[in-house]
C-alpha cells in the first residue's frame, strides 16, 4: 500500500466531490483539484533531484497544501517531516538537525518564525514558502510541472518510511517517531474498526497535523469522505458542525470543555454528528456525563501515542450502557480494550504479565504494525522502548478479566509520599467532581517528611469561585487521607503539548 494514492482513488470515482475545505480561508478542493495538487508537488520536488528516503520539511498551519505535502511525499518515496509551529526558533532547528530535510516549505503565517530560523540555520539550502501573503515561491515551484505523475523507478509503500513525526515532549525530549505506510496503514484499520466509518462521514480536523490525528483524516479521505480543516477555537468549532454538517471529529478533554462552555451553546444545530472520539489524556467521568447529554451522538475513547497510533478504545455501547443503563459504570474510567490489529499486554518490570484482578499495576506493552519503525535518528532510545517487538509506552495501568485497561499514571508522574504509590489520575478525576473545576493537574513536590506531597493545578470554570478547601473537600470525599491534595494552586490554563496533553513537567519547573 501506498497511503500517497489515496487522493488519486476518489479523484477517479468522485472527481467533483469537495475533498477539502479549510475555515481559515475558505478555500475548497475537489478531489480531483487536490490530486493535481498532489502530483504537481510530487514532480517539483523530483525535478530538483529529491530521492527516495530524503526528508521534507513542513513548517505550516493546517492547510490543503499541508495535507498535500503529505501525499505527495509519500506518492514519490520521500519522508515528511512536519514540525510543530508553536516551538520556538532554537526547538525547530534541533528537528531541523535531527531529520536533515532537503527542503522546507513554510506557511507565510508563520514567516516571524521562519526567518528567526533560517537566520539561526544554514543546513536547509531550499526554502519555499506559500499563502496569501507569502512571496511565491512554492507556487512558482510547482506551477510549471506536469499534471501526470512521472514514473518511479522503484516501488513506494509498505515499510518504506513516509513521516516523522515529534512527539509532544511530556516527559521531556522531543522525539521524532518514524512511521511507514505500513504502520500508518494499520492504525487507519484500528479507527476504521472502532470509529466505524461509513463514506457519508464529513471529518473535522481538530488537531494539528505535525502530530498523529493527521492518521485520522487520512483515514476518512481513504473513504472518500470530505474533510473540514481548522485550527481550533471553540466557538468556531460549533459553527462549521452546523455549516458543514461535520458527522465526527476528535477532541481532547479540553476542547469539548470549551465546546460545552461556548454562551448560547443550544442554539447551534448539531444533529449532523454522528461520533466523537476523545483522547490526548483521561477525562473525568463527570465530564463525559456532559458531554453525552450536551451532544446528540455516541463517544468513543482512543487511547494512543505518537509511537503507536491509537491502541486501545472504549467503544460507544461501553459510554451508553455506563451512563445509560449503569451497567459497569467504573469503565468510564477506562481506556478500553486493545484495538482491531493491536494486542496489549500489561507487565511487571521483568516482563511478566500482571494477574488481570483490576489492582496490580504494570506497565502498557504494545505489539503491532501499527507501530512507528523507531525513533529517526536515535537507534539508542528505540532499542529501550522496542523491545522483541513490544512497544514499552511508560504508561502505567491495571486491567480487568476482559481485558479493559485503567492507566494509573505515567511512569514518571507517580508520586510516592510516605512510602505510598499514589496515582495522579486517581487524584484528578477525584477532584473533578467538583462541578467548578474545568481542569486540574496533579504532581508530587518536595516535602521533608514525607519524602513527596500532593499539588493540584486548578482551573475554575467561568462563574465559578472556588477556593483551596473547596477541592481538598470534594477530593476527601472519595480518596484516602494520604492521597488528598496538601496545597492547591489556581491558575488561568495549564501547560499542554500540541496533542491537548497536560505538560506537567512545566508544572514541575516552575517550583
């Protein structure tokens, strides 16, 4: 398979179907207006000399031409390297240095950034940049080649590796996890399964696509399905649902909180949806409650990494029988079972498979080719986290007699106080509770008696004014004396990563 065909498919059965819109501007393509996008940029970068295996540097907003590159890359044998606009200059010159690109090509919004990295890089000989307030030169690039795809003289696709993309640093370095057609391939199996598409399906595109949800609308294009292009704000995320009659989309906790939060939130018609799937972190059953009675569609929970795609799901029977019927209701808190062409396993630090009674904790071990290839450039930190097969997460969860898992933490955000294992998702959803809270993230900090203490970042809802006792009340009530936040702090919005993750080390380095 070759994951760059895709556009060529539906411009062969439905040439005058709107493959593209894209909110920012307005623009739209048809599929067949996107394929000769898509081979007119397979042939510039062929007539400069880019050979197979050779990285393309993407700089760039959500866009059609953005989501073009991508295809075009994996048309002609070359690997995509999209790089997270929201870095500073000194972090996208360290994945500058990391993936080597032959090439960049840049979004004109972004030209602050871009020229504070080119004046700080000269590893990068070609620059082109395209948009509305861009210099041309991208689109002077592309717009002599041909609109029939010249020839290869070797096969494309399967294992042969198609992007690289970084992962949100929650723990620290920024790693570039290097994906095939393969693997992609297989991840868009797993969402096909669980999200059940169907080819009537309009997909709006939350995330950013330097991050893994561009699988996701790669996926709905693979079934000829329209896809709407955002960079996310609330309010206008509930105004394309309407316009666009969007039927799915994916959204972390975060985004559907604001969603939820938007004034006059009844008066938008969303009848047209269908799913949502959520993810980028666990969300509070309270919330899920919310969101099942504010939206007129079912959920689904995908759990996954940059690594590895999305691995695990909590279906939509599991959302409405818990909430619904109040049949197993604790599985709300679960991040489901393992996916279509995925198998999980959770461990010990030996290796050993934990007895599955719901309370030992082990570590999440993945086997599947869904899977990235390994870390571009770094065989060190792959041979540690790909092991005889098994991808190591470095999430830490329990699992039940059927095999539905319950991350507990991550590894490393463990807090041990007084010699007890205290997880901070247990902690978060606790505090949850409490009505007033929109977000809350939990650490260990220092404490000479103990060894580590609780904090609680806490941001309010609007209209709410909660203080420090209110959340130590509401997390007494359902935690153990020892596991209760010993200070609370609110803040205005927590730190989060590109994928919606809450960046806790950044809580850290502020103390």
């Amino acid at each position: 398979m070759n994951i760059g065909l895709i556009p060529q498919k539906w411009a062969r059965l439905t040439p005058t179907k709107t493959a593209i819109t894209d909110a920012e501007n307005g623009n739209q393509v048809t599929f067949a207006e996107l394929e000769e996008l898509v081979v007119k940029i397979g042939n510039a970068f062929i007539s400069i000399g880019l050979n197979k295996g050779d990285r393309v540097g993407i700089l760039s907003k959500n866009s059609i031409e953005h989501l073009a590159l991508f295809y075009a890359c994996g048309r002609t044998g070359l690997v995509a390297q999209p790089m997270n606009w929201r870095l500073s200059a000194s972090e996208i010159i360290k994945i500058i240095e990391n993936g080597k690109p032959k090439v960049m090509i840049t979004d004109s919004a972004l030209s602050n950034l871009v020229s504070q990295v080119q004046s700080r890089s000269d590893s990068v000989s070609l620059w082109y940049e395209y948009g509305d307030t861009g210099n041309g030169s991208f689109e002077s690039f592309i717009e002599p080649q041909r609109t029939e795809q010249l020839q290869l003289s070797t096969y494309v696709g399967g294992v042969d590796p198609f992007f690289i993309l970084y992962t949100g640093g929650t723990t620290g370095e920024s790693k570039g996890a290097l994906h095939s057609h393969e693997s992609v391939w297989y991840g868009m199996q797993n969402q096909t399964v669980a999200e059940r598409v169907v080819p009537s399906d309009v997909y709006m595109l939350t995330g950013q696509m330097f991050h893994i949800p561009v699988v996701l609308a790669m996926n709905y294009h693979a079934h000829g399905c329209p896809l709407v292009l955002m960079n996310f704000e609330a309010s206008l995320a509930m105004e394309l649902i309407e316009e666009q009659k969007v039927s799915a989309f994916l959204g972390v906790t975060t985004m559907l909180n604001w969603m939820m939060a938007v004034p006059n939130f009844q008066k938008y018609d969303l009848k047209s949806l269908r799913n949502i799937q959520y993810g980028g972190g666990p969300m509070p059953s309270r919330v899920i409650r919310e969101a099942l009675d504010s939206f007129p569609c079912s959920l689904i929970q995908g759990y996954g990494q940059t690594e590895g795609t999305t691995m695990t799901f909590l279906n939509q029977e599991d959302h409405y029988q818990a909430i619904r019927e109040d049949f197993r209701p604790e599985r709300l808190r679960s991040c489901g079972r393992e996916g279509f062409v995925t198998t999980v396993r959770i461990v010990d630090t030996s290796g050993k498979v934990v007895p599955q009674d719901n309370e030992t904790p082990g570590e999440i071990i993945i086997k599947s080719k869904a899977n990235m290839l390994g870390y571009f450039g770094r065989p060190d930190l792959t041979s540690k986290t790909i092991q005889d097969g098994w991808m190591w997460t470095g999430d830490i969860a329990t699992w039940d007699s059927e095999g539905y898992c319950y991350i507990v933490d991550r590894a490393k955000d463990m807090i041990i106080s007084g010699g007890e294992n205290i997880y901070s998702i247990q902690v978060e959803e606790a505090i949850a509770k409490n009505e007033g809270v929109l977000e809350v993230a939990v650490i260990g900090v220092p404490d000479d008696e103990w060894g580590e203490s609780v904090k609680a970042f806490v941001v309010s809802k609007p209209g709410f004014s909660l203080t420090s006792e209110d959340i130590v009340a509401t997390a007494s009530k359902n935690l153990a004396s020892y596991q209760k936040p010993k200070f609370v702090e609110f803040v205005s919005e927590l730190p989060k990563a590109p994928t919606g993750k809450i960046l806790k080390r950044n809580l850290r380095n502020q103390l």
